[in-house]
C-alpha cells in the first residue's frame, strides 16, 4: 500500500496504467476505493492516480484545523513528488474533490492540463437560514447518531431504488469507517469556502458536469461554467449526486471523450 510523505503527513495512494495522466480527487468522507467503477475502465487508456486526501481513507488525520487551500497544497506537492512522473495532470474531481480541482487549476496552473468538476461549485459559502441549518444539521447528526447512520442517510438520498440496495449498504459500510474528527474538520474546509473571485486565473480546458438531480441547481453550474475562459457544461441524466456510481457508463464516456479531445488540440 503505496504511501508518500507531504507536508509532514502520509498520503495514500495508487497508480494503474500507463498513458496520459488522470487524477481523480474523492468528495467529502469518500476514499481512493469509491472510483471503483473508473480506475478499470480508464487504466486500459491512462494512467491513473487516486490519492485519499488528508484526513480520509488511509492517509494520515491530524486533529489540526483543514481548508481547501490546504488540501490544495498537499495535492501540488504530490503532483510534483517522484510518484507521479508527470509535467501536468489531468483532474477529474467530485464534489469536495471538484472544488479541490478548481483551486489547483486557479493556484497552480502550471501542473494542471485538463479539469472535471462533478457536482460541484465554485462558492460554498453559507448564505441564509437554510443553508446554515443544513449544516449544522449534518454536524448534529454525525455527533448523536454516528457515522453509520449518516452514511445511511446519504446513501438512501443519493441512491434510491432496489437496484441500488446492495450498494447503499457498503456506502453506509465504507462511511462508518471514517474518523469523525476528520470528517467534521473536513465539513469545516468546505463551509464557507469560495473562489469566485479567482475563476480568472483556470485558463485550463475545463469540463463542468453536472447530474440533473444534484444538491445544487443546474443553473448555478452554468454560471459556473460561464465564469471560466475555457470551460464547457455538460449535464447528464437520471442521476444524482452519486453520478459515478449511478451513471458510470454515461459518466465514463462523458469524461473520457472530453480528456481524448484536450490531448487532440494539445
């Protein structure tokens, strides 16, 4: 089990394939494991690297405070440690890890070639009474009832439908596993988080790609899109939050042809 040394912690890693590389960065109390449906399909082309961000996974959890900026800058130095034999990378990130792929294309263009931000935003900041109650309903959650039951709450929102019940039972699994401290430390990264202002500085081909079901309107990820120089929206079907999981055939098709077309007009 691969792990490499950055900023005094240990991160987790794994690389599979040869080609073009594709780095793909987990959301909010996910892991390396849940591209389970990507890294076979995308090995055959590329090769690929999933990383667990601090406080997740395998990687270290320290108790100190977390921010995105600082998820950023473990992530840079990874992309430029000896692992990765690569000038630039292409990102492919979802939800926290969307809004990661973001601050790396803004603050470091120089390793960045290509991002993906699925079911993500630019701004996450607390704006009114609702959002901040569903905060804080989230916080209250995981500190009375556990990490189980919240995974189970999630899982239920984001995969609905029989199809779906074997695999809401190991995302509750997989969730309890987390550290709660890191967890909420990581909650605590997002909130408030924003990077309207320097949409700017990601001059980088960018996909913007949004379920039709996602937590956040369609409408919010065309202003996003718009905001940046070079930066495309593609929305997909029937599906949720969840979309690598729910629509991994239409996901996987969606991002590889959007990756295959960078490296074309390079």
């Amino acid at each position: 089990m691969p792990k490499i040394k950055i900023n005094d912690i240990n991160l987790f890693y794994e690389i599979k394939g040869q080609g073009e590389p594709v780095l793909f960065l987990h959301g909010l109390g996910s892991s390396t494991i849940d591209w389970e449906y990507q890294i076979p399909y995308f090995a055959k082309d590329y090769q690929t690297i999933t990383v667990d961000i601090r406080g997740h996974g395998q990687s270290d959890k320290p108790s100190t405070a977390y921010s995105i900026a600082l998820f950023a800058d473990d992530i840079s130095k990874f992309i430029k440690s000896p692992a990765i034999s690569a000038n630039k990378v292409n990102i492919v990130g979802i939800s926290m890890g969307g809004m990661l792929a973001l601050q790396l294309a803004a603050s470091y263009p120089e390793l960045v070639k290509s991002i993906v931000a699925l079911n993500s935003l630019a701004d996450f900041t607390l704006k009114n009474l609702s959002d901040k109650y569903q905060y804080f309903k989230r916080i209250l959650i995981v500190k009375l009832v556990g990490m189980h039951k919240m995974g189970e709450i999630i899982a239920s929102r984001l995969l609905p439908g029989e199809e779906f019940a074997e695999i809401r039972e190991v995302f509750a699994n997989r969730w309890a596993r987390n550290n709660k401290k890191a967890y909420l430390n990581s909650m605590a990264a997002i909130v408030n988080w924003t990077l309207e202002d320097s949409l700017d500085k990601i001059t980088c081909p960018t996909l913007i790609l949004t379920a039709d079901q996602d937590y956040t309107p369609i409408d919010k990820k065309q202003a996003l899109a718009k905001a940046i120089k070079n930066a495309k929206l593609v929305i997909i079907a029937n599906s949720r939050h969840a979309t690598p999981i729910d629509q991994k055939d239409n996901f996987n098709a969606t991002v590889d042809k959007f990756i295959k077309g960078v490296n074309q007009n390079a």
